[in-house]
C-alpha cells in the first residue's frame, strides 16, 4: 500500500500519476455486459469510490 505523505514531492507526484492512471483505466479501458444495464453502472461507481477513497490531495 502506498502511504500518502503531502510534504514530500517525489511521493505527490508518483500519488498523481496512479491516480491518474486508475483513472484513465476506469474511464477507457473497462467494459460489462449484465443482463440488467445498472449492474455495470454500480460496478463503475464502486470502482470510482475505490479510486477516491485513495486519492491524492493538494494543500
């Protein structure tokens, strides 16, 4: 697990650069079939919440 530590540079930027990452995938690279549509929909949405809960921050 990578810790978030705000002070420090190098760790900031390595933090955006997965965030960013994760985030191109999630939007680009990930893609369901379900009987039912909203299926998807929630899985996508529990994937961005996983992608917030560990989110970079800018003081």
């Amino acid at each position: 697990m990578f810790e978030y530590y705000p002070n420090n540079q190098e760790r900031q930027r390595v933090q955006e650069t997965l965030f960013h990452e994760k985030q191109t995938i999630i939007e680009n690279c990930l893609f369901g079939v379900d009987i039912n549509p909203n299926s998807v929909k929630i899985c996508q949405l529990r994937l961005w919440i996983e992608l917030l809960k560990n989110a970079y921050y800018k003081l």
